[in-house]
C-alpha cells in the first residue's frame, strides 16, 4: 500500500468505532481527510451523526461532501474525537499542529468522552521530537514570547531551531488568528514538563502536546491497521 492507502486503511478501522447518531469531533489534516471521505459515503446511505469540525479546513470538506456540522457551541459535550497525529508513541502522547489547528483539535478532544487517533506506522515513534513541536502564540510580543520559550528549552536541556511557521505571503496564521513557532527539538525526553512550563508562559495560547488524551490509536501499516490502547 502507498502512502494514501494506508491512511484510508486507518481512518476504514476508525469508522467502524462510530455509531448512529453520534456527536463526532472530526479531526483535521491528511488522514483525517480520508476519514471524512469514507464518513460521508455512510452519511449519504442514511447514516446519522452530528459533527464538529476542528478546523476550517475540515468544515469545507464536510460541506462539500454533505456531511451534517453543528458548532461546539451547539454540541459542547462529544461522544467521539477521531483525528490524526504528527507522532505517537507507545503512551499514546501525540505531537499534533502540523496543520495548524491545534488549537481547535485540542480544545474538541478535552470536549469528548473519547478520542481515537488514526496514522500510518510513518508517526509512531520511540520518543516524541522527531517532528518539530507546533506552539500556537499570540501576535502581540511574538518576540518576547519566544524567547521564554528559547529558555524554558535550555532549563530542560532542549535544544535546536524554534522558528516562526511562514509561507509565501508571510506569517502564517491559524483560524484563531495566531502565529506558530516550530520547535525543533529532536528528542522530548520529558513531554510533561514541556507541556506544563509551555502552559504557563503568557504568550503561548496552545502547544501540541496532547498528553492523557487519546484512548486508542490506529495505526495502518503493510500489515494492515493495529489498535493500540491507553494504558489506564
């Protein structure tokens, strides 16, 4: 199977952990676009959920394919999150914000009762870093933001680039409007107590380190898509 396919075969697994009439988080990014595509093949044979988009980009895709989205607002209790992941380990602590929207994914998983986390075996890894850690800041004293974040790296004996994500026509931004600084770290021995001192600096809105968060992860690989559990 290439690439795609076993996204699809992740997101095909996921599915079938979601019931009729369902209030449903729908995750955001590549595999997760697969999973609305498969979701909304059931939605058109009469299948029934209630959907909540993290991000805009997802709430496009689902409009597009007819698949029925209410606000947070409307539904702030969810039954079920299924989303991707940038990285997993083998505690079920993901890195996700590689698309951007981790402010809204991180905000509709802690919404959920459960959440599923669908990925090829390409982002299961021994220890989080390998992929630069998304820190979601506000506008105002970017600078200064960064450097707290520079600092509480180094007291954690973190190192390497934390640049701010650009593209073409400059900073980019989130729907929440915000910048992100990338954090290349390489190795993140110790994921709590980043997440806890990224927490507590004043110009981080959110970081992607969704810790105690996921109850399963899929992960599809030539052998086909495995499910690993939370260890409670």
């Amino acid at each position: 199977m290439d690439a795609r396919q076993l996204k699809i075969a992740a997101a095909q697994a996921a599915l079938e952990h979601v019931e009729d009439g369902m209030r449903l988080g729908i995750g955001t990014g590549s595999t997760a676009d697969e999973f609305v595509r498969l979701l909304a093949e059931k939605v058109a044979d009469g299948f029934k959920i209630q959907g909540v988009p993290t991000s805009e980009r997802t709430a496009r895709l689902c409009m597009e394919l007819g698949v029925p989205l209410y606000s947070l607002d409307d539904l702030p209790e969810l039954d079920l999150t299924i989303d991707g992941a940038d990285e997993v380990d083998g505690a079920l602590r993901l890195i996700k914000g590689g698309g951007g929207a981790l402010l809204r994914e991180k905000i509709v998983a802690s919404a959920s009762s459960r959440m599923i986390v669908i990925a090829d075996e390409s982002k299961l890894v021994d220890m989080l870093g390998r992929f630069p850690l998304p820190i979601e800041v506000a506008q105002f004293g970017v600078a200064a933001t960064r450097i707290a974040v520079e600092r509480l790296a180094s007291r954690l004996g973190l190192s390497g680039e934390i640049a701010l994500r650009l593209e073409k026509d400059g900073a980019y931004l989130t729907d929440g409007n915000h910048f992100i600084l990338d954090a290349s770290f390489g190795r993140i021995p110790d994921a709590e107590a980043l997440a806890n001192g990224l927490a507590a600096i004043a110009g981080v809105v959110e970081h992607g380190l969704f810790l105690n968060m996921a109850n399963a992860a899929i992960i599809a690989s030539q052998n086909g898509a495995r499910t690993l559990l939370a260890q409670n």
